[in-house]
C-alpha cells in the first residue's frame, strides 16, 4: 500500500511538472523537449531528488512514446508517398550515412578505442533522433511544410538502415561468428521487408478492418495493433519504431484521421514521460569528464547534418528557406543512439563511450529544437546582400554615353 502511494505521489508530480513546464515553454514560444530532459536530469541518477518507485514504470510510458511518435508520423503520409520518396531519396540516405558516420569513427580511432568502438561511434552519430524531430515537427507546426517528406524520407532510410546496423554492431560486440551474424541479419532483413510490403500492398484492406465509427473501438484497435506489431518487429532485431511507422503509414482515409485526433493526447503524454526517461538515466557528474570530445563531436556533426538536409532538400527543388529548415531539423540525436551506446557498454567496451555518447546526445537533443527554429533565419540574415545604392545621374564628363549624347547634341 505504501509503495503504490509512493509511486502515484511520484508520478502524478512527473504529469503535472510535465504540463507546468510545457505551459512555460508555449509562453516563450518555445519547444518543450529541452525543459523536458533538464527535468529528469534533475530527478535522474545523480540528480537532486533521484525518483525510486516509478522508474520502472516511467520507463515503459517512455517507450511507448517513442512508438506514438512513430505511428502518428507515419498517419501524416500513404504507403504511396514512401516509395516514391524512398526511390527519389536514396542518394540522400548515402549522403547522410557518409557525412555523418565517418566523424563518430574518426573520433574513436582518435581517442584510441579501437575499429569496433569506431563502427558503434559511428552508428551513434549518424542516426538523427526520429522521435525528437516528430515533436519538433509538431511543435512548430511544420508537418505539411513542403521539406517535410524529404526529411521524413531521410528519417525512414536511417531507421530502416538500423535493421541492417543493429544485428551487425551486436554481433561484433558479441564476437560471434560470420555465420550467426549472417543469420541475425537476414532475419532482420527479411521482417523488415514483409513488413513494408504488408504496408504498401495490404493497407487499404487494413484500414478497412480497423475502420469504426466508434471511437473508443477505434483508438483501441489502432493502438493496440501499433504495440503489437512494434513488439514483434523489435523481438525480430527490428526497431519498434520502424515497426510503428509502418502501421502509421498503412492506414489512410477516415480511418488515419480518426485515429490522428484519438491519439494526438496520448503521443503528447508519453512523449513527455521519454524526454524525461532519457534525462532520469544520465548522471550528471559523468558528463564533465568527457564534454570537451563531445562538443567537438557535437558541432560537427550538427554541420554535417544541416549540409545533408540541404542537399536533400535542394536535390527535391525545395527552395532556399526550406532548405535551411530541413538541415537544421535533422540535427538532433536521441533514442537510437542510446540504444547503440547501450549496446556497446553493456558489452564492456571501452568505460568512456557510454558517457562521451550520453554527453553528446544531450548535447544535439537540446540543441536540435533551437537548430529546427533558428537556422533559417539566421542563414537568411547572414546571407542577405546588402540593397545596392541607387545609381547617380550620368554626368557627361564620366560615363561613355552620356558623352557620345553630349556630343550628338552639340553637332
């Protein structure tokens, strides 16, 4: 009886600082996620009042959210917008993969941690934070700005490079065999590929199953088949996201706009609680030790990011402004990325990457809402070129054909 007055105590404040601190950030103007990490680094290990009885559940609400983040940006487009942004986009996938991952390598071989510590690093700085960016898309109103599809394209392409990255990053932490690695991969794979294909060919008959005109029945068909197929594409070595994104994407008609107003409340709920989740688990005195790499890192790879989302978006005709809000959204890291670290600590690889990586994505997830928000306007008032002064009446001495003119009169 206690610990449930405990954990309720506990987490009915987490809510109602949630909503206060979400109230502050719309005054200013402002994106919540930033306020929402400071939180549970206040309330997280090391922190100020470290919380006990509801992590566990925190925890799960934190990936919940990160699976409605997913579904209701995969409700915002068709299975037919997937593939042809896919197939119009894979140069940018290359693009992103090159500028960002070589400079996670090249610090780990820097630092001396070794090549299967720079193929980790590497994944940790190349995957933007899907989840991150959802919200800012959200946030700032931009989910049907024309730039959108290509920085949803790109997000695609990462996640699913994470079906091919994932099996072959715990492999090598693993030490296991060519053959077992082969084998976790082509599962990966193989899942991935079924799933998309159930989205693109069967989603008409899927939204027909689910379609209702109860909203109860709806919102508990739609969500309950979103966990299902999110859990299993992640028992399968895929990311629950991708999972998520495709159910997202295989819904359309009333059935997407349906479900896109039932759900909205619940993706702002459990979004929060995993901003906060990722705060909770951050010590706040590991962090000194490694900043100095880690901003480095940070601003480089920020670079790169903005440079991939331009060339994206100018690739797609997009025009300069969208251009610059492409690159600067993608600028922000987040859940994949802890999932990488995770992955290589777990393992005992070297003790200084789990810190360095959580440093550097604390980093970019506070910064990517300000770079979403800023870098257009500020590419805008750096590249304005000064109004050019009116010219002065000819004066018959000086210029050409006011002299040839001067002379004709004269004859």
């Amino acid at each position: 009886m206690h610990s449930s007055a405990v954990f309720l105590t506990e987490f009915g404040a987490i809510i109602l600082g949630l909503g206060l601190l979400g109230r502050l950030a719309a005054r200013l103007r402002f994106s919540p996620i930033p306020l929402y990490l400071l939180a549970g680094l206040a309330f997280g290990e090391g922190g100020l009042l470290p919380l006990g009885a509801s992590e566990e559940f925190v925890a799960v609400g934190a990936e919940i959210g990160v699976i409605l983040l997913l579904l209701m940006l995969g409700l915002e487009y068709t299975a037919g917008d997937l593939v042809s942004n896919l197939r119009t986009q894979y140069p940018a996938g290359i693009v992103d993969a090159t500028l960002n991952a070589l400079p996670g390598a090249a610090m780990a071989l820097l630092l001396g941690w070794g090549p299967i510590a720079a193929v980790v690093l590497a994944g940790i700085t190349w995957i933007s934070s899907s989840g991150v960016i959802a919200k800012v898309l959200g946030d700032l109103g931009r989910t049907g700005n024309r730039e959108t599809p290509v920085i949803l394209s790109i997000l695609v392409l990462e996640d699913l490079s994470m079906a091919v990255y994932l099996p072959v990053v715990t492999a090598l932490l693993a030490g296991t065999g060519l053959a077992a690695g082969s084998v976790t991969l082509a599962v990966a794979l193989g899942v991935a590929g079924l799933v998309l294909l159930v989205a693109v060919r069967f989603g008409r008959h899927i939204s027909r199953f689910v379609s209702t005109d109860d909203p109860e029945k709806l919102l508990l068909v739609v969500l309950g088949l979103t966990l299902l197929v999110a859990g299993a594409a992640q028992q399968l070595q895929v990311s629950a996201a991708v999972g998520a994104f495709l159910v997202g994407i295989a819904l359309s008609g009333e059935v997407a706009e349906g479900a896109h107003h039932l759900i909205a409340p619940l993706r702002d709920l459990f979004a929060a609680v995993f901003f906060v989740f990722f705060g909770l688990h951050t010590d706040p005195a590991s962090i000194p030790p490694v900043l100095l790499p880690a901003l480095s890192l940070a601003v480089v790879t920020a670079l790169t990011k903005i440079a991939t989302g331009y060339w994206a978006a100018r690739r797609a005709g997009i025009s300069a402004p969208g251009r610059w809000r492409a690159g600067g959204t993608l600028v922000a890291r987040g859940e994949f990325s802890i999932v990488i670290a995770g992955l290589a600590v777990t393992s005992g690889i070297d003790s200084d990457l789990g810190p360095l990586a959580t440093a550097y994505v604390l980093i970019l997830v506070v910064l990517g809402p300000l770079t979403a928000r800023y870098t257009e306007p500020l590419a805008r008032r750096l590249t304005r070129r000064p109004a050019r002064p009116a010219a002065p009446a000819a004066e018959a001495g000086t210029d050409p054909a006011a002299q040839d003119h001067a002379r004709a009169t004269r004859s």
